[in-house]
C-alpha cells in the first residue's frame, strides 16, 4: 500500500480495559513517529456516523485489538464491505460501516483492518507485556507496509 | 400448560435487560415483568475518593450520555465548594449550559433515527434483519445522512466544549475549565464545514413534520400502544415553570394533571422521594413518599417533561408544543408512543438554544471559575436526556466521599416500563397460541420509547446486553429471543 492521497487511522478500543487500548495507543505512537501525516480518530465503539468520517478519505486504517489470533502478533487484511445483521446500532463492524460509506456517501476509499494481538481485556490500564511485543510488531509492519520509513 | 416468555436482550436499548412473561394453560398472561440483571456498583466504587473526581470518574458509568452525568455530578461538587447554581459566573452556566444542549442533541438524535426509527419507517413487523438502523439506511438514505450530521453535531459541541466527543471534561468545581473562542463558534455557524445550527434548527422541523404525517397515517397505533394512566415527573424553570434541563426545580403531576409535587427546590429531594427495591431485578423503583408506592411513581422524559412544563421559552419549539397538546386537548398526554414526539420537540429546542448561545458573547470570557465556604453535602439535579437524574455527594473533612446516591432516569422509568410491557403482553401477547417474532419485537418497542440506559440505571460497569423468555404453567421455557 503506497500512501496516494488523505490517510485516516481510526484506533478502536478502550485504554482502561487493559490489551483493549492497543488500537489507541498504535495510534499515539504513529502521531508520534510521524506528526501530522495520518488523520487519526479514537473510538470506543464504531458508530453509524462513522461512514459519514470514512467518506472524506482516500484511504482508511482500522486498527483495533484482536483476542482470537494464534501465533501471531498481528493481521493485516483488506476491509470488505459487509451488510452488516446486528441488533445493535451502537457497535458496528469495520466492514459494516464501510458498508455504509459506500451506500449512503458511493464513496469506496481504499480501506484496511490492521488487527493487533492481545489476549487480557480487564478493567486496567496499560499493556501486557505480551501485547506491547505485538505491539511493535504491527508499528515496524505498518510503517512498512506504507512506505513512510524513508520519506519522513 | 403454562408459558413463560422471556426476551433477554431487549435489543436496540442502551444496556442488557430481561423481559419474562408467564402465561398460563390456555395462552392468558399470567404475569409480566422487565427486569434488569446486571448489578449495580458505581455509587460504593466512588466511596473513599476525592470528591473533585467524581465529575470525571461518574462519566464511566455510561459510553452514551457521560456528558449528563459529569454535569449533575459538577452540580453536587459545585455545592460542596460552596457554590449554588446561581452563584455560578454567567459564561460558566452558558458554556455548561451548551454542552448540555449539545449532548441532549445528539442523544435523541441517537436514539430516534438510529433506536426508533426502524421499528417507524419499516414497521414494526418488518425482517429484523432490516428492521435497524443499516436498514433504514438503504431504504432512506436522505434521512439517514441528516441523522447521521444531526448527531454529529451534538457531538462536535460536546468536543467544544468539553475537548473530546466521550467523557471529556468540561465543569471543574465551581465553573468550567475553558472558555469558547471566536474561530471555535464560528464552526458551528457558518456551514462551512459542516452544516450550520440554523441547518440543524430546520432538519428538526422538518423531522416534526416526517412525526406528524407518520401520525395521521398510523393514529390508532401511535394512540393506543402502551398507553396506561401514569404521573409524570421533570425540572421546571424556577421563574416561570418553563422546559427547564440545567437547572430548575421539581414539578410532579398525575395522569390527570393535578400537581403532585410543586416546584420543590432540588436540595430538597430527599423528602420528597422513596427507592423500593424488589427481589427480581437489580434496578430500584423511586416514588413520591406522599403518594405511596401504587400512586407515587412517575415516568421522566421527553414526554412527562412537555407534560409538566408551562411552556417552551424558544419560539419554534413552543409552537410545537401547542400542536402536540392541542392533540390531546390540552390535557395530559398518556400514550407511551407519543413519547417520540415529545422527543423531537425537544430536539428543536435544544437546537434553537444552542444558536442562541453560539451567538453570545459570554461563552469568550475569562469569568469562569467561583469559590465559596466548603460544605459537606451536594446535590446535583438535571434533566438528561432520558429524564429527571439526581446525583448526590456527601463529603468528610479530607474531602474523601462517604457517601453516594444516584437516582438516574431510568430508575425512575422503571414502573412506567413495567407497566408498558405489561401492555403489550396482554393485549398483543394474550391467548395467542403462536408467539411471532413481530409480536415479541412489540414489547421492545415499549421499551424502547423511554430509550433506557439499563448500564447508567445500575450504576454498573462494562456492556449489558436484552433477553425475553417465555414459561410455561410448569417454568419450561417454550420460546427465547436473543440476538447478539
């Protein structure tokens, strides 16, 4: 993935609830590394809204913490637009609200799901040491994967 | 036999509760009843703290209106700092004043496009796996890019003035934290970046419009559904008895008009309310200790708050207000579906209000802060966007908090929910021998019009999912509904 245009990180998560802040805080280390050159947003939960957000973009990352991955520290895959069958309206998936912003905006920026392994989601804040492992990981990956290491 | 029916998760509410039905040999409701099963535990996890974190830890209790509760807490705390409301600078009560606008903004708009606008655009019967918000989406999507922008709004004002969209803190004791500059109002008035408040007072009009058509095509629905006699409860302007969410005193009527509770001063509750608590749900039952239990509750909300007020100080809005009770000739409004009504009449008020305050100069002073003699004791009241929510704090000499009580919208929804799913269960549910998904979906739509918060209602801490069973004579579940 090469960067061609306006780049949003939508971190998902919550920082109070341990391996779960790994979206948010992916997010603090990229503003850090590289000031100003990603749009990020913080989220608890994606919302309907988002699709709105989504639409002003050439190209989207999700990034959130994943609780099912084995042996790996982290899964990088395209975001598919899926018609989203929930009974909530509050808790919406990557692909559903891309769904959306397809639908609704017939906008289709080029979007990704970059999930981080974590495997402790209490009420408590910071990383296990597990997560921050993958949590590097997933950082030298990211950069990488769009090309910024040499150009910032 | 008997059946017992059971929906656990009710969906499309804020939280996780339980709804049982019980029906006897030959299909009749025997018993209904909505229970909340997660426990409470905010009000003693606060105990031992700094009385100055409660405006921000409070916040936790709820990803959806944390604004309500970091503003009835900043209530208490002000007192406890020896500031009473009034005492308050003027730009400090105005800033608070349009964050809490902007938080009942985007709230409703929450709640009717995204909660209750599928049961009313696709019906109530439609597949469910279309009957949401995604559904509403595709089928009417003009709509859904104004709700998606109406509260998006609200929520930009709450990042304003509070700094960030979700539990951001904007009251400190005794005032506010920041003012609004210039560039910061100008956002929400020019349009050009995203639609402007005059934008947002017209898309609520045309949203009373969409209510009133929908009612002359399904009147008999919207009148009889869940209707049941009930007091109503809410805060009235202290001047003039007006639509009143910041500040403002207590006023009760019953379901024929008559005043229960007149104008009482918030400090003065606790005289005034009982909380009963039951074996079979976690969420307690507050009612005016005058009236006793069977007479003394009330429903808060939206609809009691149009019920008890004497008017609506925003033009647009108080001819709104005409209309809707010239539907019931003037007389108190009853019928739980109305509730969604009254709900988008105060969205327009929260619109023309929040224009009313971007275009006044107080929100750029420096006045924002006021101290007074410490006291033991705080009591803050404010109308959320679910209803009356109380908050109050009590304090020892290291500022440590002893003692909490909340009594939050919900809680006092608790009856009024009973009653309706009561409602629904014996006249949709009664005799029937075959329980449709559509019939079930019918007691969510009661519930879903007090737009409960059941995680804020038990103070509880993570997510909640809604479930509904049905039991027969001998307790064998015959039917479940669960989605997740």
């Amino acid at each position: 993935m090469e960067i061609t245009g306006k780049t949003l990180l939508v971190g998902i998560g919550n920082i109070g609830r341990e391996d779960d802040g790994l979206g948010w805080l992916f997010l603090d280390k990229i503003s850090e590394l590289f000031p100003g050159y990603f749009d990020v947003e913080y989220r608890y939960q994606l919302q309907v809204e988002d699709a709105e957000m989504l639409s002003h973009y050439q190209q989207v990352v999700f990034v959130d913490a994943h609780a099912g991955l084995q042996n790996k520290a982290f899964v990088w895959q395209k975001c598919l637009p899926e018609a989203p069958e929930t009974f909530t309206s509050h808790e919406l998936e990557p692909g559903a609200v891309y769904y959306l912003t397809n639908t609704i905006y017939k906008k289709y920026p080029d979007a990704y799901v970059l999930g981080i392994a974590g495997k402790s989601f209490e009420l408590k804040i910071g990383l296990t040491d597990f997560a921050k492992v993958n949590l590097q990981k997933a950082l030298d990956f990211f950069q990488v994967k769009m090309q910024i290491v040499n150009t910032v | 036999m008997n059946r017992k029916i059971v929906i656990d998760p009710v969906t499309r509410v804020e939280g996780h509760g339980k709804v049982t039905i019980q029906l006897d040999e030959n299909n009749r409701v025997k018993d209904a009843k909505f229970h909340i099963v997660e426990f409470r535990g905010f009000e003693r996890f606060i105990q031992g703290h700094p009385y100055w974190e409660a405006p921000v830890m409070v916040q936790r209790l709820c990803g959806i209106c944390p604004v309500s509760h970091h503003l009835a807490a900043a209530k208490a705390i002000d007192q406890i700092v020896g500031v009473d409301p009034e005492d308050l600078s003027i730009p400090a009560q105005k800033i608070r004043k349009l964050l809490h606008f902007g938080q009942v903004f985007q709230s409703h708009a929450l709640h009717f496009f995204y909660l209750a606008s599928p049961d009313l655009l696709l019906g109530v019967d439609a597949d469910p796996s279309i009957r949401n918000v995604v559904g509403v989406a595709m089928e009417y999507p003009e709509i859904a890019k104004k709700g998606i922008l109406m509260r998006k709004f609200g929520q930009e004002i709450i990042k304003m003035t509070a700094g960030k969209r979700i539990h951001g803190i904007a009251a400190t004791p005794g005032g506010v934290h920041k003012n609004i500059t210039v560039k910061e109002r100008e956002y929400f008035l020019d349009g050009k970046e995203i639609p402007s408040v005059h934008t947002m007072i017209e898309w609520s009009l045309e949203m009373l419009d969409f209510i009133k058509t929908y009612h002359n095509k399904h009147k008999s629905f919207l009148d009889t559904f869940a209707k049941y006699p009930s007091g109503h409860l809410g805060l009235v302007n202290k001047q003039n008895g007006f639509l009143e969410l910041y500040d403002g005193n207590l006023r009760a009527i019953d379901a024929e008009g008559n005043i229960t509770l007149n104008d009482i001063p918030s400090d003065d509750y606790n005289q005034y309310f009982y909380e009963e608590a039951e074996r079979w749900t976690y969420l307690k039952f507050p009612y005016l200790k005058h009236l006793g239990k069977e007479k003394g509750w009330n429903r808060v909300g939206p609809l009691a708050r149009i019920n008890v007020c004497s008017g609506i100080e925003t033009p647009f809005a108080e001819q709104e207000r005409l209309e809707f009770m010239e539907m019931t000739g003037g007389k108190v409004n009853n019928m739980t579906m109305y509730t969604h009504w009254a709900r988008l009449i105060e969205i327009l008020y929260t619109a023309e209000m929040m224009k009313n305050l971007l275009q006044d100069d107080d929100l750029l002073s420096n006045d924002l802060v006021r101290k007074g003699e410490r006291r033991k004791e705080g009591i803050g009241i404010i109308e959320a966007p679910r209803g009356t929510l109380i908050h109050h704090y009590e304090v020892d000499d290291k500022d440590r908090i002893t003692r909490c009580n909340l009594i939050v919208s919900t809680t006092h929804n608790n009856e009024p929910m009973n009653r309706a799913v009561q409602w629904v269960a014996n006249n949709v549910l009664d005799r029937k021998k075959e329980i449709t998904e559509s019939m079930l979906n019918q007691v969510e739509v009661a519930i879903r019009a007090y737009d409960p918060c059941l995680s804020c209602a038990t103070h509880a801490m993570g997510q909640m999912p809604l479930h509904l069973q049905i039991f027969d004579a001998d307790n064998n579940m015959v039917k479940e509904l669960i989605r997740d």
